[in-house]
C-alpha cells in the first residue's frame, strides 16, 4: 500500500509484504546496499545495475571516510545527475548513502529500501542523513529527503531477535510519545510488530515532518527516548544497539517527565518495559560517563550556568511535551532507571 501523505511531501512512501521491482527508479541507478541483505535482494529477483555496490556497516564504519569510496566508485562510472542511488540496509546504511547522495554531484535522488524494523520506523524517512564524529553521535550531515521509502517487511523474518527487539522500542516511543498506553501494550504483546502498527507509526512521523522539515518545533517529539538514549549509546561503547539505547532512553523520559509533574503511564505497563529492558542494565554506563555525552549533543544549548536541552516527556492520554531543562535534570532519571531494572 501507499500511505496517504499531502500532495508537497517530499518522500512517498509504501508498505509491502514483499519485494517488488516496479518500485525501483526509472532513471538510471545503482544499489549502495548492505552486503548482510544482498541474498534476501537476490532470492527475491531484484536487479542489480552495473556499478552496483553491496558493503559491510555498522556503526564503527558511520563516518566520512567510509563515504569516500562511494563518492569515487560514482565518479568513475560514471553517475550522472539524473541518476538515482538506491540504499538496502539498516538505519546505518541509510543514513549514509542518504548524506553520500546529499554530497555527490551536490545532491543525487535517492531512494531508502530500509531493512530493519529500526529504520523503516525511524531512520528512513524525515531526510535526516549524518555520521558520526568522535564527539557525539550524527554530528555530520543534512536534510536530504528520499524520493521514495520501500517498507518491505519480508525483510523482518530473517532479522535476528535483537534487532527485532531494538526497531520495538522506536516503536513503543512513538506509542509513548502519543500518549497511547494501548497502543503501547499492543507492540510489547506482537511477536512481530503487525503492518498497522507501522502503518499509523509512519504517518504520524511524516505529518510531524511535513509541518517541520528543519526541526524547529514540533518534529523535536521524535526524539523522544534519543536525548539520554545518546548518551547511553555512546558511552557504551556501542555495546548497545541504537534501539535498545532509545528504549532506556524512553523509559528515562517517563521518569523525568513525572517528576516534573506530567501525569504518569499506567503502573503495569511501565514493569512489563523494565522487565523487558532488565537485561541490558550491564551496559548502561555511570552518570559521569553520560553527562559528557549530554553535553555535546546536538540539540544542547549553552546557558550563563552550564548546558540545557529541549527534553521530550511522554505523559498518559496526551502527546508529549517539549521542555527546555539544564543537562542535569537527567541525572535523578538516570538514577531511578539503575534502580528500576535491578
């Protein structure tokens, strides 16, 4: 299916139980694709145009030099403007052949075919396309919206439960952060999350990203779960996986945003998401590991007394809300989230 979207969107956008060809460019193309995906592309018989590349990312690799060779091969093809890159794989490699298509000939369409629950619910669509720089986190990129987003989850069997798990927490954010406690229940009983779930997940974040292409105002709600998410991510040394890092992240922004005075979710369904993240309390890293992170991040805002940053918190029955709070705020939800998951 095609969702529905306003006729200025820049990304259109469908949902499918399997691969189908009639959706790849008619222009002329080429794949930059996740070597870990290419046997699903091929089993299904999709084309591979000469100059086709399939690469090995992860989130080790998400920086510029690892673009460089992909700017080269283009050139010596060579691609010309009218050309179209077509990225398969996970967030990682969207992100990146997204910023790769921003930097070539100063902007090649390009079309996002993401492979895991994480990036067909959040990296693939909204043009946010970066890598990272030894300071934080995405530091490194631009808007650059595909033309067309291929959400095939065919591609979903063959993920390993770990990813699985970590594209449910982008899932459960966005539950979270429309107040949506059923919704929310429903996406931790869905053995694999149901095509409704990432339908209504999708649309909402196009309509955010629609009225707020720059992020100035309301499309900051996506970041819910991201701020401390980050940071806990980073300082793990990537031992956690992005989504799982958001899930903390999220569970954080609960805890904040009630002691802030927000009204708070349903008791149970915040012990079924400490039960579910308890096994990944080893990782999260001591709050003075944290709060360099927080302190660069790219949403944080120098103030006379330190640093502070526009914090999303979910509350129960009512989208979140967006509050500007020092840095340090995060430190007592840090704390409450050890002890949650002990």
């Amino acid at each position: 299916m095609r969702l529905p979207l306003p006729d200025a969107f820049p990304t259109e956008v469908h949902v499918l139980d399997r691969l189908e060809p009639r959706l790849l460019p008619e222009a002329p193309w080429v794949v930059i694709g996740d070597a870990a995906v290419r046997q699903t592309w091929q089993d299904s018989a999709m084309p591979e145009p000469p100059g086709s590349l399939w690469v090995q990312v992860g989130e080790a690799h998400k920086h510029l030099e690892t673009l460089l060779p992909w700017l080269e091969h283009w050139a010596s093809i060579p691609l010309h403007r009218e050309a179209v890159i077509v990225a398969v794989g996970g967030g990682v490699l969207t992100d990146m052949a997204g910023l790769a298509a921003s930097l070539f000939l100063r902007g090649l369409a390009w079309q996002a075919w993401p492979t895991t629950l994480l990036a067909q619910v959040d990296a693939g669509l909204g043009g946010k396309t970066a890598v990272n720089l030894l300071a934080g986190k995405n530091l490194a990129g631009a808007f650059h919206p595909p033309q067309r987003m291929v959400v095939c989850t065919a591609f979903l069997a063959s993920l390993p439960s770990r990813q699985l798990e970590s594209g449910r927490w982008e899932l459960l954010k966005t539950a979270l952060m429309e107040g949506d406690a059923a919704w929310a229940e429903c996406i931790l009983d869905e053995a694999t999350p149901a095509e409704p779930s990432l339908v209504r997940a999708l649309a909402l974040k196009a309509g955010k990203v629609h009225r707020d292409l720059r992020e100035s105002g309301e499309r900051k709600l996506l970041n819910l779960g991201h701020t401390l998410g980050h940071a806990l991510e980073a300082a793990s040394e990537f031992r956690l996986l992005h989504g799982e890092a958001v899930g903390l992240g999220t569970l954080a922004a609960c805890f904040l945003a009630e002691s802030e005075g927000l009204p708070p979710f349903p008791e149970d369904l915040l012990q079924r998401i400490c039960l579910r993240l308890t096994p990944l309390a080893p990782e999260i890293a001591p709050w003075d590991r944290c709060l360099p992170w927080l302190l660069r991040d790219k949403k944080a805002v120098s103030t006379g007394t330190g640093a502070a940053v526009h914090c999303v918190l979910p509350r129960s029955g009512s989208p979140a809300e967006l509050r500007f709070l020092p840095t340090e705020a995060w430190g007592p939800a840090h704390a409450r989230l050890l002890t949650a998951l002990s």
